[in-house]
C-alpha cells in the first residue's frame, strides 16, 4: 500500500482505518490484548466470520499482532504493533469531535459506518 | 444520524467522513468555497454522478452549505459549513499520521479507499 498512488496522504490514512469494525477493533485493542472471543463478545453484532477477516487484513497491514498459542482450545490473542498503537490519537481526535458536535449531525448518515 | 445508537463515538465520526471521497471533498474545501467544475477537476477520477451523490450527503449531514445562484449556465458553489470546518483538526491528525507513519504501512489495504 506504501507503494500504491495516493492523491493526498489523508487517503492513505483512511484506507487502513476505514469500515466501522477497523476502527472499533483498534479501539478495543488500546485496551489491551485481548482473545478472539473478547473481541466478539465486546463487539456486539460482528460475526465470526467477518471478525476474522477484520483482523487478517489489520494484521496484513502490520497494524495488529497476533499470537496463536497453539493450544487446544485454541487460544490466540491479538494486540496492536507499535505502528497500530499510534493511531491513538486520530482515534482520540475522532471520538473527542463526536462528543463536542456528533450532536448537530443532521440527516441520514450517508454511506455511514459499516462499509468494509 | 444523532439519534442512530452507536456504540461509541468515534463510529459516528466515521458515519460522516467515511469514504475516500468524502474525505477528499472535504479536504478540497478547506480551501475555500469551490464550483462543481472546480471541485470535479480537483478530484481527478471521479464522476459527476458521485460527485454529485457525495456532495449531496454531505450537505444533508449539515457539513457543507450549497449556494446556487440561479444563473444559466448553472453556477454553484459548495463551502464548509461552521460544523464542517471543525473537521480540519481529524483531517490534520490524519494526514499527519500517513506523512510519519505511512510508508511503514504492509500489504494491501484491506478494505481500503473507495468505499462510499
């Protein structure tokens, strides 16, 4: 993706963070490392199927690590590489505008959260 | 979209900007009120028809004022309303990320730019 043309690096940033579920794994994962199951769980509406592949694509851009103990129950964890980690403040910045305005947002929240 | 349950703000942050052109066109009027023409040739790639669609949403998220003066041939302008000016600060913190961080971004960008 580094490699990829973009026409202003704002896209770039988009581009791994987009889709609802990105952006609230990464929220979850500044909490800490967490289980698969976490995940799901705390993630209410997301499915197995598309947690998973979620995370296979955070992972692909190295903005998440995953652990697989290889124990049986499965047992993988997942958490944010240093280079998830400083998404931190975007994601502050976003949830801080929300507060302060998310009010005023009038009308149906166009292509809205969700695509990804 | 106020009303809309959303388990956490930065979600509703997302709703509103989300999309690689949503995003642009933004970017685009924070420097200042632009035509349609003007604002189509900026946004190399895009069509009418989403231009159209994208600007459309952002105006009924109350981000962007639309100005139609009433002229033939049609001239009208598109502006950052005071709620969509207090977007430069996300837009800033993003673009900022991708300039320090971007080229250490791996793989495909998953989900990536261009969903909207």
């Amino acid at each position: 993706m580094a490699q990829k043309a973009v026409s202003c690096p704002v896209e770039l940033t988009l581009g791994v963070i987009s889709g609802r579920w990105k952006v609230m794994i990464i929220h979850q994962l500044l909490e800490g490392t967490k289980r698969f199951n976490q995940l799901q769980r705390e993630l209410s509406g997301i499915t197995h199927r598309t947690l998973a592949k979620q995370l296979r694509e955070l992972e692909a851009n190295g903005l998440i690590l995953r652990q697989d103990y290889r124990e049986i129950p499965p047992r993988v964890e997942y958490s944010l590489s240093p280079l998830g980690l400083t998404l931190r403040n975007i994601l502050a910045s976003m949830h801080e505008w929300a507060e302060t305005h998310g009010h005023k947002i009038q009308g149906p929240p166009g292509a809205g959260p969700g695509n990804a």
